[in-house]
C-alpha cells in the first residue's frame, strides 16, 4: 500500500463515522419531544391556577404554552393576561401568541396587525401562533410575508403554523422555519402517516395535537408512537368537543413525566 493511500483510507474511515454520528444526532433529536400547549383558557380563579401549573411545570420540561385572550390579542391590554405574563418572567416556559389567517382569506395586512398588537400588549411574547394555515403551494408567499413580520418584529421568535394537516413543502422551506402542526385531531395517530417530503426536514419542524385522547394509558402509548411519526412539538388532552383546548387535562402531570421520559432516552 503506498503512502499515499493510508491517509485515505483514514479520511474515508473518520467521514464514515461523521456520517454515523449524524445520523445518530438526527435520530436522537427526532425522539426529543417538547409540549406545545394551546392553552386556550382564560386566567382567573381555577384558570389562572391552571395557567400556574403549566408554567411550573416548565421546570420539568420544555413547555410552548399558546396565548390566546380572544382569538388573537383582543383589542386591549387584559390585565389577567399580563398577569400570565409577568409569572411567565420566571418560569421556562416560552409563551407564544395566537393569531389566524384564515386560510389566506383576509388580507395580509390585517394579520401583521394583530402581530404588532401583540408587541404592543404584551411586549413578553416569544413567537406566533399561526392558526389556519393554508395548505396549497399557492398561499405559501402569502404565509411567508406574515411569518417575516412576526420574525423582525420579535427577537428569536418562535414561529409555528397550523394547517391541522398535510400542506405543501413550501411552508416548511420558508426561511422563518416554522414549526408546522401537520395533524389535529382526536385520536388516530397510531394510523397517520407524515408527508413522504418531512423526511428531508428535521423532526422539531412538525408538530402534533391530539384531543379526546381519554385515559392514562392512551396518552402514554401516543407518547411512544410519537417519534415514528416525526413529531418533535406533541400535545395530548382528554378533553373534547368545540374546544378541547380549554383545560389542562386530567392527567397532566403524567403527561409531563411522559415528555420528560421521552427526553431522558433520547
């Protein structure tokens, strides 16, 4: 073997390993589940102490708790809110706030301005919640003007959107990078299959949320189909009906253990 072969035959042999430790990276970080909460309810009397567990429970695992005072920032500063958001300064969790786009059917614009209401109100918010996203490649430019407005308009935000289902790749090429709900709905995830496309994206791009999800066992076993399923932001609540989003659910605790069980063996 000459000189000049041995060399090669390392470097070959080192980018083989670097290749299996990224591969390993990947696949470590598809099994890393952080919860993302739509906590859809409002903040006085057994709400507000809800709204306090949930932000407690940051200290155990990542938590994104979804902010919504009236679908979206309402029209004025809610001091209960402000509330949540002053106990927020001292918790792990990272609060992010709600805002539609009806599916592309208002006016860019409109959307941008309740973003910048959200500045204006709670100048602690994180990121945006982008409910009713579009799902055709078409509204991808519409999507993605929104999304920029939100990203210059808050330091490092945290930009997801909500189709509730399968869309076009382009939403996930946008250069905001957001994190896409690609399934809400009750139960069902044991048979859900992800867009062939997510394959080419990392696992903390996609998100899931299950509702009417009813007993301890249940919600578990959704927890260990999870990764499958390229999930990396993961709800699940026993809650149902137009507003399954308006509790915690009764085995929150348990649900927190099982996040913070799905980090550890990563």
């Amino acid at each position: 073997m000459s000189r000049l072969c041995v060399p090669l035959a390392a470097a070959v042999i080192l980018t083989s390993i670097a290749r299996g430790s990224a591969t390993a990276q990947e696949q470590a970080k598809a099994t890393s589940i952080r919860l993302i909460v739509p906590a859809y309810f409002y903040p006085s009397r057994d709400g507000l102490a809800a709204w306090k567990e949930l932000l407690a429970s940051a200290s155990e695992t990542p938590i994104v708790a979804i902010v919504n005072p009236a679908s979206g920032p309402g029209r004025r500063v809610d001091p209960n809110y402000e509330e949540v958001m002053r106990l927020a300064r001292s918790s792990k969790a990272k609060l992010i706030g709600y805002v539609t786009l009806s599916y592309a059917k208002r006016p860019a614009a409109e959307v941008m301005a309740k973003v910048d209401a959200w500045v204006k109100f709670y100048p602690g918010i994180q990121g945006i919640f982008f409910d009713e996203q579009p799902s055709g490649a078409e509204h991808a430019a519409f999507a993605g003007e929104c999304f920029a407005h939100a990203a210059a308009k808050i330091d490092k935000a945290l930009i997801v959107s909500n189709p509730g289902t399968s869309c076009a790749r382009e939403y996930a090429e946008l250069p905001q990078k957001p994190v896409i709900v690609l399934y809400e709905r009750g139960t069902g995830l044991d048979k859900y299959q992800p867009p062939e496309w997510t394959k080419d994206f990392a696992a903390d791009r996609f998100s899931v949320l299950l509702y009417g999800v009813k007993s301890k066992d249940e919600m578990r076993q959704a927890f260990r189909d999870a990764p499958a399923k390229r999930v990396g932001y993961f709800y699940v609540t026993d809650a149902e009906g137009r507003n399954p989003w308006n509790r915690l659910p009764g085995y929150w605790k348990e649900e927190v253990e099982a996040a913070k069980d799905k980090r550890a063996h990563r």
